[in-house]
C-alpha cells in the first residue's frame, strides 16, 4: 500500500576527503552522525531505512516532526566535535515494505540534499505547504531548481531557524540537470560532464576572454593534464590598461559588471599569467586592446565530433559570481566558424600581443604596450 510520507536523507559533506586526512576525526564524525541520526529520529516517530556509510534515509508520517528533527539533528551536529551534515527532504507516496521502500520522494530528496551546504536544511516547497501552520518553522525560497532524473522543475526552501545555515543561491550546486536542446547544453563550471567527455579528442583549446574565467580558473586541472598530453592552448585577455574597460556604463552592465571591478580584472590577468606561466610548452598567451568577449573557448576546430566552445556573448555577467557557460554544440557549426574566424582574425591582428613568459608581467606590460588604448572594437 502506499504511504504519504516526509522522506529525508543526511549526509556528511567531503566525507572522502575527510578520511583521507584524518582517519580518527573521520571515524569520530561517523559515529556521531550515526548516534544523533538513531537518537532524534527515534524522537520524533520517524523511521529509519537506512545508515550508510556517512548517509542515511528516513522517513516521517507527519512533515513537521520530519522538519523539527532535522533541526534537532542539525543544532546537535553543530556542537563539539562539528560534523558539517547535509540534509534533504521531500514529501510524496512511497512503497514497499519495512526492508525495501521505493518511491519518488526519495529519489528527490537525495537530489534536494545533494545541493545543501554543511548546517543546512533543505526542502521542497511540498513539505513548506504541508507545514504552513506552524509558526515554529521559518524559511526562505532559494529559488527553482531542475534535478537530474526528476521530470518537473523543483521550489527549493531553507529552513531559517535560529542555528541552522542558509545557502546562497551562489554556493547551491549538486545533482542539477543539463538543459539541453539540440543545439545548446546550459551548464555550470562545477558540473562539466560535456567538457570531460569531448577534451581527451580535442587538439587545441581557444580561449577569449577579458580575465581568467572559464577554462583557466575553473578547469585548471584539466588543462594541465590537457597540456602534458600533447595539446595546445591559445588564450587572447584583455589589456589591463586598455580604454575597452572603462566602456559606457551600459555595456558595462551587460557585460563586465560594475566599474569599480576594473581593480578585480587587472588582478585576475595578473593572478592568470602567473598560471600559465608555470604551465610550460603548449601555451601562447596574447593580449588586446579590443573588447574580447567575456568568455568564448574553443575546442578543436579542425574535427568536428571534437568541436566544443562556450560563450557568454550577450549574457549579463557578475564578475564576482561563479559563471554559468552556455555550451552551443557542433550542430551549429556556421556559428562555431564564425566566432572561430572572428577570434583567429584578431589572435593574427597586431593588435593583438604576445606575453613572453621568461619576462615578469611588469616587464611585458611594459615592452607590450604599445597599441593605441582607444581600438576597442571587436576585429571581424
């Protein structure tokens, strides 16, 4: 028979990492997130499924004893030894019997407890409904979510009672969805799966950017290992004294964020040439007067299984959020060539210069500068 049920699954956040740090403090955290989750869940007439591992799954006949657990669970965990426990929770029909529960709240709140942070409780906007009486409970909306494998988009809610952490919808990342049309793949810098599965056939990386986003901060590893196998990696900044930066205040917006970041880019091209710098053979590092794009990289143009760029053209950006990329896939490919074309047009251009790496980035601005700050328009 089926059951309507509040379903909850906790988790201990960078288990792995922790045990391979610190084995006792691992086995310490382990055995406290085993006793607290057994105690409170007892406590408050829910069931337990299951403790696996650093993870458990419950579930509750009523959505607030499942809530008012949480938090217990959460204000226990924040006490000496501190065991950084995420949760989830979602409400819905499940069944099976007592060994063996399936069911779709499941599924989701291990999806919705996967993009929590230590100290946080997370949960649908069903269980909020559910509970909407109580005055002991207070939240906020993170927004909507889409979940891998899960059909409709998702309201997520933190609970905000005194002691518990709220994410920023910045920090939320987890077990999201690709968006994917024919064409286009919307996807964050944390969740790369189409980049992992198209780089080991790719040849040359192209990147055009004005600081280091993208490829660099974000994939930094990757293109290490990109680069020791053979590839070859050609990236065009903007110039930190270039006019393009300092452009009218509605492009600015559209593009670069606010004015006062202009300090933020010139340290980010600074803090990126110091990267490549120790990256050795493979690298050729330009930069321009003109406006690149914020970010465009290319991925092996000359074989069209292994095409892949990302591009910001026409998004508004926060230089000081985490990017979002928009990956168009090769079945455009007349778009692909044509920012290919306009990025090769301007990597050959003189206003184009080259960073020597056994110079310091002083000594390169220096010697470099030497294109008018005025040419800030994008070469075709």
């Amino acid at each position: 028979m089926p059951q309507l049920v509040a379903v909850m699954h906790t988790d201990i956040a960078g288990y792995t990492a922790i045990t391979e740090d610190n084995d006792s403090l691992a086995l310490a955290f382990n055995e406290k997130h085993r006793r607290g989750v057994k105690e409170q869940i007892e406590k408050h007439r829910g069931v337990l499924q299951e403790i696996v591992g650093d993870g458990s799954l419950s579930y509750f006949p009523s959505a607030s004893d499942c809530v008012q657990c949480a938090i217990a669970m959460q204000l226990f965990f924040r006490t000496d030894p501190i065991v950084p426990v995420r949760i989830g929770m979602h409400i819905g029909e499940i069944r099976g019997e007592k060994d063996l529960i399936y069911g779709n709240p499941i599924n989701v709140s291990s999806r919705i407890e996967s993009i929590a942070v230590p100290g946080s409780i997370l949960l649908s906007r069903n269980v909020i409904d559910s509970i909407s009486k109580r005055s002991d409970f207070t939240f906020v909306s993170l927004g909507t979510y889409s979940f891998k494998h899960v059909d409709q988009p998702i309201e997520i809610c933190a609970i905000s009672n005194e002691g518990i952490v709220v994410p920023t919808r910045e920090l939320v990342t987890g077990k999201l969805k690709l968006y994917e049309r024919q064409d286009i793949i919307v996807f964050d810098e944390w969740n790369d799966e189409e980049l992992v599965r198209r780089l080991p056939d790719a040849k040359l990386i192209c990147q055009q950017a004005v600081c280091s986003y993208g490829f660099i901060n974000y994939n930094y590893s990757k293109l290490r290992t990109f680069l020791k196998d053979g590839g070859k990696f050609h990236c065009i900044f903007i110039h930190p004294e270039s006019a393009a930066i300092h452009i009218a205040p509605e492009r600015h917006e559209r593009q670069l964020g606010a004015e006062q970041n202009i300090a933020y880019i010139q340290g980010q091209l600074h803090l990126s040439f110091h990267k490549m710098q120790t990256l050795g053979a493979g690298v050729s590092y330009k930069l321009t007067h003109h406006l690149p794009e914020p970010i465009m990289t290319f991925i092996d143009p000359d074989d069209e299984d292994g095409v892949l760029f990302i591009t910001l053209s026409g998004f508004r950006m926060d230089l000081h959020a985490r990017p979002s990329f928009v990956l168009r896939k090769s079945t455009h490919r007349k778009w692909f060539m044509f920012y290919y074309q306009s990025f090769r047009n301007l990597w050959d251009s003189d206003a184009s210069l080259t960073i020597d790496f056994m110079q310091s980035w002083e000594e390169n601005l220096q010697s470099k500068d030497e294109t008018p700050s005025d040419a800030v328009s994008v070469v075709q």
